[in-house]
C-alpha cells in the first residue's frame, strides 16, 4: 500500500514511518524542509514536499496514496487554539478528497481530551464521544463522519506520555521543569494518574488501523491504563537528586506555567476495545520501568 503520512519526520512519525516500511508498504513522508527530506529520504521513504498548512499539497498527497495516516500538530503551546483550528482544515482537506474512495484514513488526537468530557475519574473508553467544543473534538468527529460518505476512517488518540528512547512525551516536560524549578512536584496527593504508551507499540497501532481499522473507529493508543503522577514525580526527583513536593492546584499554574492543568488531570484510558478492534497488544516497557533506565535525565 502506498501511504501518504504527514507528520512523518516526528517523535512518533518516525517510528510509524519504519514500521510501515517493515510491513512491506510504500511510504510517501511530508516534507516542509531539506532537512526532512533528507531523513525520510534516509529512512528509504518517498518525498511528498509541503506543509500542514498548505492544504494544496495535503489534497495532492492524500489522492495520490492508497491511505494516509495524519501525525503532523502544530505544538506551539502559546497558540494552541491555532494549532487546533490548523489540523481540523488539514483533516477536512484530506477528507474531501478520499471521499467515495474506501481508502483508510487515519488521524491523531489524544486521551487527555476525554478529561473535558467525563466526570471526574471515569474510565475512559472508545466508546466516548466528544463534542466539537474539546481541544481536537471537531477534527475527531470530521473524521469519524467521513465514514459514511466512503473513507474507512479512523481516529487514534494517544496517551499523554508517550516515551520510547530519549523522549517521553508529557513527561519530557515535567524533567525539564523539575531541573529549571530544582524540585520535582506533583499537585496534591499526585494521586491523578496519565496513560502511558511506548512509542514502538502506537507505530504498531497506527499500522494496524490503517491496514483494518473499522471505519468510524476510535482507538486509544495506550499501553497503561493509568500511572500515578506521583509515581512519574518520584522517578524524576531520584534521577535528578531533587526533592519531591507537593502542591495545591493553586499553585500548579505558577509552578507548570501553561502545563499545570495537565499535570492536575486525571486521565485514566482504557484500550480494551482497541485490542478487540485490530488486534493490537502493547510488549514494550511501561513508564516507570522505561524512566528507570536513566536515558531520559543524560540531556
């Protein structure tokens, strides 16, 4: 299959892009410099140039491939909203031209969006639906509904920590501010848990979805239902030799800057029918034993 994936050059894309290539697919990367070029071209993946918000080249990639897996977000937190506002056009662009195609298309979003929708500690599942009002709920739900107008789509929403080598998602934050602030903290009893994922087991979701996803499918890319923040803030304190604290929610915002809501949330994910669904079962290192490792506290 020829896929086209944005976002290819990434974290996550980067591991997508080798695991699909092992699988036996053409991957076709989207490339805004030379520099990425360069490294899908490495990789032994095709060269598609443009950029998230040059939907033209998003339109010509996504008709030319067999499917397309959607990784690119903008991650400039100062201007969120706008990065919100700039996936769901990518997401609509992409759409419209698969329409009537059975193509599959698959999108990222993430579990975290789920704590603006459920009441305070609930499990959350795949069967959870938001509305267009949650950070990313309307680029979820234009995915989701192109799957009666002809395009087996599908919506991946991954854990906050997503680690794996050298970076650990959410949680590459919380080092670097445990080593500017010189403590490692967690609000209140730090008792609110965040999923967890390894990077190598979502490339292998994302593959999955796109070789069988059901259309109109949500996926929790989540190999931990849930890990205690306390429990990410002691390993972080131990590496760094730093204290480990609490503080109230009050004082998360001051402490965590824009992330201190993030770290108050309480995000338990399950991915039970995401395992019925494609047949997808996380091997890798959980958080805690990955963090353990050291790797993460040697920048």
């Amino acid at each position: 299959m020829r896929v086209f994936v944005t976002g290819a050059t990434g974290f996550i894309g980067t591991a997508v892009v080798r695991e699909l290539l092992e699988a036996g697919h053409r991957v076709v990367g989207l490339a805004r410099s030379d520099k990425s070029a360069a490294a899908l071209t490495a990789a032994g993946a095709d060269v598609h140039r443009g950029s998230l918000d040059d939907l033209d080249s998003l339109r010509d990639g996504a008709t030319a491939a067999d499917g397309v897996i959607h990784l690119a977000f903008g991650h400039d937190f100062s201007d969120y909203a706008g990065a919100v506002a700039a996936d769901l056009r990518a997401v609509e662009a992409m759409g419209a031209v698969l329409e009537g195609t059975g193509k599959p298309f698959v999108i990222t979003s993430g579990t975290m969006m789920l704590s603006f929708a459920l009441p305070p500690g609930q499990l959350g599942t795949e069967e959870d639906v938001v509305d267009d009002s949650v950070p990313r709920g309307a680029a979820e739900n234009a995915a989701i509904a192109l799957a009666d107008r002809g395009v087996r789509s599908s919506v991946v929403r991954l854990a906050p920590s997503v680690h794996g080598e050298t970076m650990a998602g959410f949680v590459s934050m919380l080092i670097a501010i445990a080593r500017d602030k010189g403590v490692s903290a967690c609000v209140g009893d730090g008792s609110n848990r965040w999923p967890a994922v390894h990077r190598l087991d979502a490339a292998r979701l994302f593959r999955l979805a796109l070789e069988s996803a059901p259309a109109g499918s949500l996926l929790h890319g989540v190999g931990e239902e849930g890990v205690p923040l306390r429990d990410i803030a002691g390993v972080i304190g131990r590496h760094l030799n730093l204290p480990v604290i609490s503080i109230s929610r009050e004082e998360a915002d001051a402490h965590f800057g824009f992330f201190g809501a993030a770290v108050s949330t309480d995000n338990p994910t399950s991915n039970a029918l995401t395992r019925k669904r494609v047949g997808w079962e996380p091997v890798h290192l959980g958080l805690i034993a990955d963090l353990e490792q050291g790797q993460y506290f040697n920048n």
